[in-house]
C-alpha cells in the first residue's frame, strides 16, 4: 500500500483522524492521502483518551486507507505493518525502539509515539481504515511522566516534515504481502516480551509474562502457569 502521494497540511484541526472521517463523506480522497496538522483541538487517544501534542512541535498526522483488502479478523495485520513501518523510521533515525502491545511506540520504558486506527468494517472486511499517528518530536515537557521525544533521545531540534517523510518512506517500503516477516519483527520488538511483570486483569494484580500476540491481535500472557488471550480492555501492565 502506498502513502503520501497527497498530503493536506493543516494549520490547525479538531484531530486528523475526525477530518478524514468527515471529508470522505463529502469527497473522493485518493487512498493513501496523508493529513497533517500542526496542531489538534481534540487529538484523540485509544481507550477514549486525549492525545496532547504542542502546537508545531511534534508529528500528528492521520493516513486514509481505502485499499486495505484484509478481513475482519486479519485487521490485527494493519497494527502490525504500522507499528513495524513506526520502528523502522525511528531506527534510521538513530534510535532503538519497542512496541508496547498493542501499538505504543516505547523507547526503553518511555512513550515516544501514539497510533490511533479506525475501521469501517463491512460484512467481507475492512472498507476503509484511518490510521492517526503521533510522534513527539521538539517537544521536552510533558504532563505525562513516561513521555519522551527525538529531542529529548537525541538531543537535538529535528524538522517535523523532514521527519515525516522519513516514515512515508518506510509506510512505502513495508510490503503487507510479507505479514509473516512484519509479524515476526514485530514481535522481536515487542516490549516486555518474555520478560516478567506485573498484570491486572478483572481477578486483580498478578506477575505474568507476555509470550506472543495471536493472528487475531490478542496479547498472550502467562499467568500461573496457563496462557490466557487478552483483548485490549481486558488486561493492563502495572509500573
Ligand atoms: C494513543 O497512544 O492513545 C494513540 C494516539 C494517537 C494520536 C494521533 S495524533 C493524529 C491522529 N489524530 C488524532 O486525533 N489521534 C491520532
């Protein structure tokens, strides 16, 4: 799947993702269109969170996908090529990043990047997907304790759109048709793999192990002995 060869830079939007949504009622955007917005009034997060982002600091961005071509119980393939493409960019970049199931973008115990995807789902599969990313980039302080950014890995201003076409490239290079090899990095950077940690999940807290992820995108975890499968609202790590 190919990105960027549209990109509508915004200087400021309620979110990326909402404006995709409310412009493809309305319009025929080429898949693949990028938005970019300098600054969000409403960055939305996974589990109904806010995303904060100084204005013009850091990368909030939304791809529109039309062409996406997987079923309903393959979308879990989408996270992957996201997060892989994610990691890639971030490696050129000169710094080593993990994959906090099931898409946060970690640099050692640090939030670096956020990835918000949004399907529409039809009987067959998935008719469309938004995929809203963003990335601290010049920002150095945070209200939120486990935040980090390039500037603060790497010491030094980077140039928001530079950086962005830098993960266009990578979106472009990340063949989907070689899910297995993507699945397998995927897991090779996955944060806390094989390691023990503290869960809680609705029984309470308990020391587990994360082991692998499903096809489905559940996380699989050890807990006394058993493997249990996890969906998102299911299971969280406790620091
Ligand atoms: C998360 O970590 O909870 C996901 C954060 C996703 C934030 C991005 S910023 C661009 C796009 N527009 C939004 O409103 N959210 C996503």
């Amino acid at each position: 799947m190919q990105i960027g060869t549209k990109i509508i830079h915004l200087s400021s939007v309620d979110s990326t993702n909402n404006y995709i949504a409310k412009r493809i009622l309305v319009d025929n955007l080429p898949s693949g269109t990028v938005i970019l917005a300098d600054e969000q009034t409403n960055g939305r997060g996974q589990r109904g969170k806010i995303w904060q982002s100084e204005s013009g600091n850091n990368l909030t961005f939304s791809i529109y996908l039309s062409n996406v071509n997987l079923s309903v119980d393959r979308q879990f393939d989408l996270n992957i090529w996201v997060s892989v493409a994610l990691c890639r960019a971030l490696t050129k970049i000169g710094l080593t990043p993990s994959i906090k199931w099931p898409n946060d973008i970690y640099i050692e115990s640090n939030k670096i990047a956020g990835i918000l995807i949004e399907n529409s789902l039809s009987n067959t599969g998935i008719k469309h997907s938004i995929v809203g990313i963003g990335l601290n980039i010049n920002q150095v302080n945070f209200d939120c304790i486990n935040a980090t950014s390039l500037k603060i890995e790497l010491g030094e201003w980077r140039n928001v759109q530079e950086v962005l076409f830098q993960i266009i490239e990578q979106f472009n290079h990340a063949d989907m048709n070689e899910i297995k090899g993507l699945k397998q990095e995927y897991l090779n950077q996955l944060y806390l793999l094989n390691e023990c940690a503290k869960f809680e999940d609705k029984d309470g807290p308990f020391d587990g192990q994360i082991i692998g992820v499903t096809e489905s995108g559940k996380l699989q975890v050890e807990k006394n002995g058993f493997v249990k499968d996890y969906y998102l609202q299911e299971i969280s790590l406790i620091n």
